[in-house]
C-alpha cells in the first residue's frame, strides 16, 4: 500500500529525493487546472513554479492525507500575477469548457442554443466576477475539489465557501438568462430567473 500524500511530505522534510513522488502524483491535476484556467502557454510555468513553492513550504503542510487543496491554492495563489491571460482565456471560452460550468439550466441551453455565443457570454461573466468567487468557482469546476477541500486550498470557512460558490453561480445564470429568455416558444414564454439566494 502507497504512502498517502502527508506521509510522503513527511519523508520527504528528512529524504529531499522523495518529494518527487507527490510531484508524479499530482503534476497533472495541477496542469490541467492551470491551463484550463491560463490555456496550455502559461500552464508548464504555473506547474512547475507550484512544486517548487510547495517543496519550499513542505515542512508547514498540514493538510493530512490529501495534498491536492494545498497544491491547487497554491497555483491559485500563483495565477493572479496572471491576471489579463486569464481575462483573456475565459472571454475566449470554448463551447467545450461550457458543460463543466455546473449552472441550472445549462443543458437546455446548450442544447436549443448556440453553444459558443453561451460560452461567450460565460467567459465574460467568469473574467469579471470577484477574484474571491471566481476562485472558488473554478477550484470546484476545473479542480475537482469539494467544498471542504476549497475551503482549505483558500484557508477560508466552509460556510465563505458556500456564499461565494452561490454567488457565482447567480452571476453567471444572469449573464445567460438573456439568451435562453429570447427562445419563449419552446418555453411556453417561461424564462429561467435565478435561484433565490441561499447566502
């Protein structure tokens, strides 16, 4: 049975060499984050500096069995020096990103509508929500990780997580609820409106 990732971190602060098994383990989460988040020029750089910061920063995990929050905060952390190449990916967003985008609706939409004038619109509404909640956002869309694992990545209250994740999520229904609006007949002239705030 393989050490878990506080184990290996642990070795690692007295056996230097070891580190390198969590980086085997989790280079690629933390690609893909980055480069769903910068697109795939930025990603390398965001990958490698999240390791090396990490290895710098070892002896102060306390994350328990699962490094991934603390690895991904970490990038997330990195990523705002980076702030208009994400500005730039996300109005640039492709049809493909749109299904992992976790709205109410979203499938319909995508299904009686043009999904890259959707994507458009999310991408904009995505570059301009607060870094706090775009954060969140994107940590449980691209990151994969739950609310509890958010809440650690950002040393924030489950609680802010919850506020911050519900909040986005209305922002982004808003942006698309034109477009969905505009298509009554096969609504029978209902529009989606927004969820009622759970903040």
């Amino acid at each position: 049975m393989s050490d878990d990732d506080g184990a290996i971190i642990a070795r690692s602060l007295e056996q230097r060499a070891v580190f390198a098994e969590l980086y085997d383990r989790h280079e690629r989460v933390v690609y893909r984050y980055a480069a769903r988040r910068l697109g795939a020029t930025h990603a390398d750089d965001i990958t490698s500096e999240t390791f090396l910061v990490a290895f710098s920063r070892r002896h102060a995990f306390i994350g328990g069995h699962d490094a991934r929050p603390w690895l991904l905060g970490i990038a997330t952390t990195l990523m705002q020096k980076h702030a208009r190449q994400e500005a730039r990916a996300w109005k640039g967003m492709l049809a493909s990103d749109l299904a992992r985008v976790d709205i109410d609706h979203i499938e319909r939409a995508d299904a009686r509508l043009d999904a890259k004038g959707i994507a458009r619109r999310l991408g904009r509404a995505i570059a301009r929500l607060p870094d706090g909640d775009r954060d969140v956002l994107l940590l449980h869309t691209f990151g994969d990780l739950d609310y509890a694992g958010i809440g650690e990545a950002l040393s924030i209250p489950v609680g802010t997580v919850r506020s911050r994740l519900n909040r986005a999520r209305r922002k982004l229904r808003a942006a698309i609820a034109p477009a969905i609006g505009e298509d009554k007949e096969e609504n029978h002239g209902r529009s989606f409106a927004p969820a009622p705030s759970t903040d």
